[in-house]
C-alpha cells in the first residue's frame, strides 16, 4: 500500500495540470456567460466531491456506532474534513459566478442553502471533535453525523417549497451541455477526486500515528508512575 | 409514561417552581429582545406583521437555550448522572422527562411573551388563528427535544454552554423555517401554513425517534 501513495500523488498531479488547461484553454467559451463560465469545471466538481465525501462519512459514522470500530471513525475524521474543505471552495465558487451572470452574489435557493447547511452542520461536528475530549469523541461525533444526514432531506423540501433559481443539474437534469464541456467537467472531478483520496488518506496516516504517539505516551508514564524512583 | 419520568419530571418542576431559575432568566432575555427589536426596528404594524413571526421564533429559539443548558448541569452536582448510569432504569424516560420538562418551561415562556409581543408590535393575526397553538407546540417540540438530546452531547465537552447553540443551530434550521414560515403566513393570511405544519411533524417524529434510538448510547458513552 505503501508504493501506492507516490503513484496516487503523481496520477494526481498530472492529472490537475492537465484539468487546469482542458478547462482554461481547451474547453469551447460560453456564449452567453464567457469566461465566467469556466469557473464551472472548479465549483460542481468541488460540490460533488464534497457530497462524496460527506456520504462516506454517514455512512463511516455508521458503521462506528454499530462496530465500535477504530478506524471507521478515522475515516469519518477525515472525509469530514476534507469535505468541509471542498464545500467551502464550493460555496466561495458560486457567487463568483453567480455575481456576473444573476448579478447577485447569493439567493436562498435550493442547492445553495443545501450546501451551506450542510457546511454549517459538519463545522458544527469539527467543533464538536475539537472541543469534546477523551474516549466519548469518536461516538458523539457519530451520533451527530446521524442527525445531520437525517436533517438533509428537511432542509431539501423546506427550501424545495420556495421557487429553485439555481440552473438545473447539467447531469440527469433537464440541462443540456456541450460534449467537450461535459468532458472537460468529467476530468475535472476525476482530478478533484484523486487530489481529495489523496489527501483523506495523509489526513488518516497522520491520524494513525497521532493515536499511535498518544497511546505510547500513555503507557509511558503510566509505566512511569509504576516503577519506583 | 413509566414511573421514573413521571418522577423525574415532578423533580424538576418541583426545583423550577421553588428557585425559578431559568423562567425568570428566560423571561427576561426574551423581554430584552422584544424591546431591543422593537426601538431598533420601529415596525408598522404592516411591518410587523411580515417580520413578527421571525422576531418571536428566533426570541423563543435563543430564550430555550438558557432552559436547555441547565437541563442536565443539575444532574452533575453530587453525582447523580452517573447513578443514572449504573442503575437500570430505562434511559429513554429519563430522556423523555427531561424533554417534557423543557417543553413545560418554553410553552409558559411563550404564553407569558405573546401577549407582549402583541403589545409592542400591534399585532392582528389576518389568517387562521387556531393553527398557532398548533405551530407552537409543534415547534416548542422540534426545538426542545434535540436541544435536550444536544444538551446531553455537549455535557462531555469543553465550555458546554458554547457547545450547544452551536450544535442545535444548524440542525434546527429547517424547524425554524418551517416555524417562522408558518407563522408569517397566519398573521398575514396570505398563504396557507398547511405545507410547513407538516414539515414541522416530521420534522417532530424523526428526530424524536432518532433520539430515543441514540440517548443511551449517549447517556452511557465513557
């Protein structure tokens, strides 16, 4: 698994620099919209990766309350906050855009408010991780994972009530797209992806050894309160 | 309901009614931003109306806080969480005494602030006026059961006064919308609030499950 690290970073690497020209110099301009309309191939992929990344962690906060398990709850640790991380990419995306071609910078639309309630719900549960200590952590931040995915669907129809402004999803929606757009997209999120796997996965290394240093130095000075001086 | 909630929650009011701790604090808080909105503001009565039922909900919302916090820091003192804990008493009616509690506390709270909020903003409800009680106890609901079951979580963190607005405030904004929308569309009679009190329902019914299925992990977490 070791090998695979360098391999994944360079694949990813190649891969954005070769995304960043599809999507700055290859991709066809918009013709309504212009070059604004590039900051199209940043902000959906960052959104999906960020709902990916956020299913994986209901889905690992899950399976911790049901198995207890160490390493379920590190991976809920870590898409939790690599996700965070491209939801606020997502949510700094969109009203650059949105400025130019609705001239305003934010409305409370469906996908808007969506996001940005699920953004405010998972920096809730970083700051629960971060301010609550010792063994209860990895269960407290799973049973809010619950109660957020369970809010999802109550935010989705309250906001669904209101008229939706945003533009229909470009993919299994009623939109129609460019082909060299949708591959330029599509590479996109392919890149996005990788860097996010990259990333998670230093994230959990680095969380492995923190938990490995903290156990040592546990031992250590209980070893040390035993041993008379 | 089992012995031990009813036992719980006659402790509780018991405590409440001889010190009236978080009533008078409640009470006055949610008096402070009635008048700080008030001269802030300066409402038509037209206004109001459009405005009113944000103002009262998110009055309500930041007033409960004060019970919630309270709700389990009681339980501390002397240890008597954790014989809770190792007794075998069913954590839910725990769960659901404490919850009852504070959904007593925040109904009297909003049946003392209404007529005041009435006052200050001339208020004239131009819709169906028999469906705000409805939305009030649903709402008082979708507010005070998660808040009790975040009051709970937030017991094991640092600063845990902070710790739950923090926590309960994202969750809640749908019920709070659902709150604020039904609300508005009964004092302006404009639309009807049939759509937002079935939310507010399911809203009550999925997260009072969720925390009758979770307290006692919870309750029991080391």
């Amino acid at each position: 698994m070791k090998r695979v690290f360098p391999i994944l970073a360079i694949v990813t690497a190649v891969l954005l620099i070769y995304a960043m020209h599809q999507a700055l110099v290859v991709a066809p301009t918009e013709r309504t919209m212009g070059d604004v309309q590039r900051i199209f191939y940043y902000h959906v992929p960052s959104a999906w990766t960020a709902f990916i990344l956020f299913s994986i962690n209901f889905v690992a906060s899950i399976i911790y309350l049901a198995r207890r398990n160490a390493k379920a709850d590190m991976i809920a640790l870590t898409t939790a906050e690599v996700g965070v991380v491209f939801c606020t990419v997502v949510l700094v995306t969109g009203p650059i855009w949105a400025r130019p071609v609705w001239g305003i910078w934010w409305t409370w639309d469906l996908r808007l408010t969506l996001t940005l309630v699920l953004w405010l719900i998972y920096v809730s549960y970083l700051i629960l991780r971060k301010f609550s200590s010792g063994g209860q952590t990895p269960l407290l931040a799973a049973v809010l994972a619950v109660f957020g995915a369970l809010d999802v669907p109550l935010v989705y129809f309250s906001i669904w009530f209101f008229r939706t402004q945003h533009p229909q999803p470009v993919i299994g929606g009623g939109g129609s797209i460019d082909p060299r757009m949708l591959h330029v997209l599509l590479i996109n999120w392919l890149a996005f992806s990788c860097f996010a796997a990259l990333v998670c996965w230093s994230r959990y290394r680095f969380e492995v050894m923190r938990r490995e240093v903290d156990e040592l130095q546990a031992l250590g000075s209980m070893m040390e309160a035993r041993s008379p001086r | 309901m089992t012995g031990l909630t009813r036992a719980t929650l006659i402790k509780d009011l018991r405590l409440e009614w001889r010190s009236k701790d978080a009533i008078n604090s409640m009470l006055f808080f949610s008096l402070l931003v009635v008048v700080i909105f008030s001269f802030s503001f300066d409402p038509t009565a037209e206004e109001s109306r459009q405005i009113a039922g944000g103002l009262v909900w998110v009055a309500f919302l930041f007033a409960a806080v004060v019970a919630l916090n309270q709700t389990w820091a009681r339980e501390l003192r002397n240890q008597v969480l954790d014989a809770y804990r190792v007794s075998p008493a069913s954590p839910n009616s725990l769960f659901l005494a404490k919850a009852f509690g504070n959904f007593i506390f925040v109904t009297v709270l909003e049946a003392l602030m209404t007529p005041l909020f009435i006052v200050f903003y001339n208020l004239r409800t131009l819709g169906p006026a028999w469906q705000l009680p409805i939305v009030a106890m649903l709402g008082t609901w979708a507010l005070v059961v998660n808040g009790t079951f975040f009051a709970a979580m937030s017991l094991r963190t640092r600063s845990r006064e902070i710790m739950l607005p923090l926590l309960l405030f994202p969750i809640s904004i749908p019920a709070l919308l659902a709150m604020v929308e039904a609300t508005t569309s009964i004092l302006t009679g404009e639309y009807s609030a049939k759509f937002w009190i079935v939310l507010l329902v399911a809203y009550d019914l999925m997260f009072t499950m969720a925390s009758l299925m979770l307290f006692g992990s919870v309750l029991h977490a080391e």
